[in-house]
C-alpha cells in the first residue's frame, strides 16, 4: 500500500512539474533578435514566416527606427511571396506613415508594380490597369532621377497599351452587336485619350468600320483613309480595303 501510494505521489509530482513546463511562457526576445530571424527566414524564401518575425518587431514597441524597416520588409515579403494584394497595402500604409521616409519613393514604385502584377485578362476587372497607370506615372513624376524610372516606364507603356487594347475590345464588342452610336463614341474617345499607342490601327479600322454601318459613309472613308496614311504597314489596311470594296459594291446594287 505504501509502494502504489509512494508512485502516486510522484505522478503527481511529474504532472505538477509538466503543467508548470507548459504554461511557462516563451522566452521574449528583443526586437534586434526577431529582425534577423525574419531576415534569415526572408533569404531562405520563407516569406510567410519572415512576415510573421518582422511583425513581432512592431509589436515590440522597442525600436522605431527597426519598426519603419520592419513595415517595408513585410511588403516586401508580401510582394515576392506574389500576395500582392496585400502587398499594395502595405505599401500604401507606409507611404502614408512615413511620407518623408528616404524608402517612400521605393515604395511608391512598388505600389504601382503590386498594382502591375494584378492585371490579368482583358475581359476581367481594369481597375489594376487604373491604378498602375496612376502610381507609375505619380512616381515619374516626382523622382524622373529614380535608379527605378526605366523600369517603371516601361510599365507604365505597356499599362497605356493594355488600355488601349480594352477599349478597342469594347468599341468591337459594340460594334458587333450593332450598338454603332456606342461604338463610335467609344472609339473616339480612346484616339484622344491614347495618342500615339500601339493599337490606333484597329481603333480606327474598327471606328471606320461603325460609321459606315451606321450610314455614314463620308466619315467611314475618312477614318479608313487615315488608318492607311497613319499605319501604312497595318494588317487592318487589307480589311478595311476589302470593306470599302463592299460597300462600293452594295452601293452600286442599291442604284
């Protein structure tokens, strides 16, 4: 009886002792200590737990100036981890919190290109198309000397181009399904908003092609002729030849 009451006792003790174990907190580390483990755990391309490290940084509440870094280092984790929805936002908040920050130009430009990697398909929501458009262009125009304005302005073209490419896609939508009035304001308003982009050439086969289904031949004519003058080496020349061919023809019949 003595022996099983002696071995109750220390079972009693062990788990006295292990539930003392497990309710001990975790050892807190410093703010240095969490940075360069998430810097460790961002090299290794662990982005989520580089995230979760460089958190614990700001919610130590020792170290503004590791703080600031630590903010930019989680959009910049967000970003290569391809969240870039998350990203963008982050970025966002630290330009808002340390507008005068030397990083803030950094994080503009990779607002706009968290923005750039969220286009996808023409038929699908435009809005980061918008927005990349507005955050290029705002960063080139506040830092033209930035080691990143090439880059940046090379998306910045090729978001012009893709919205040239959705109103050319609207404007033949329209025109297809014989919506002319449509078709033609849309289209004229992309040659003013769109000067000089790649893609003018169907803009104005297509707008070419609305006048003259909706009767207006004159100015069907005049908007072909100028594709030809403007894009001689256009594929839409031929198209457009052969459509003025068709409506020579039909005219004819129809006297």
């Amino acid at each position: 009886m003595h022996f099983r009451s002696m071995i109750y006792l220390g079972l009693f003790f062990l788990l006295l002792q292990l539930a003392a174990c497990a309710s001990a907190p975790a050892p807190v580390k410093s703010a240095d200590e969490y940075f360069k483990e998430g810097e460790s755990a961002y090299a290794s391309q662990n982005f989520e737990e580089a995230i979760t490290n460089y958190k614990k940084v700001k919610e130590s509440f020792t170290s503004p100036e590791l703080s600031t870094r630590a903010e930019l280092k989680i959009a910049d984790a967000q970003f290569d981890n391809k969240a870039y929805i998350e990203a963008a936002a982050a970025y966002e908040d630290f330009r808002k919190l340390h507008p005068g920050h030397e990083k803030t130009p950094y994080a503009l430009y990779r607002l706009g290109l968290s923005n750039y990697h969220q286009i996808s398909g023409i038929d699908t929501d435009q809005t980061p198309v918008k927005n990349a458009v507005s955050y290029l262009q705002s960063f080139l125009n506040q830092y033209p000397d930035s080691p990143d304005a090439k880059d940046a302005a090379v998306k910045l073209a090729d978001c012009r181009a893709k919205q040239l490419a959705y109103e050319n896609y609207v404007g033949n939508f329209y025109l297809r399904t014989g919506k002319y009035p449509s078709a033609i304001k849309r289209l004229n308003e992309a040659l003013t908003r769109f000067p000089n982009q790649p893609g003018l050439d169907e803009t104005l086969f297509y707008l070419g092609k609305a006048y003259l289904n909706s009767g207006d031949t004159e100015k069907g004519r005049k908007v072909l002729g100028r594709l030809a003058v403007e894009h001689p080496a256009s594929p839409k020349n031929r198209e457009a030849e052969e459509l003025l061919l068709g409506f020579a023809r039909y005219s004819s019949q129809g006297r």
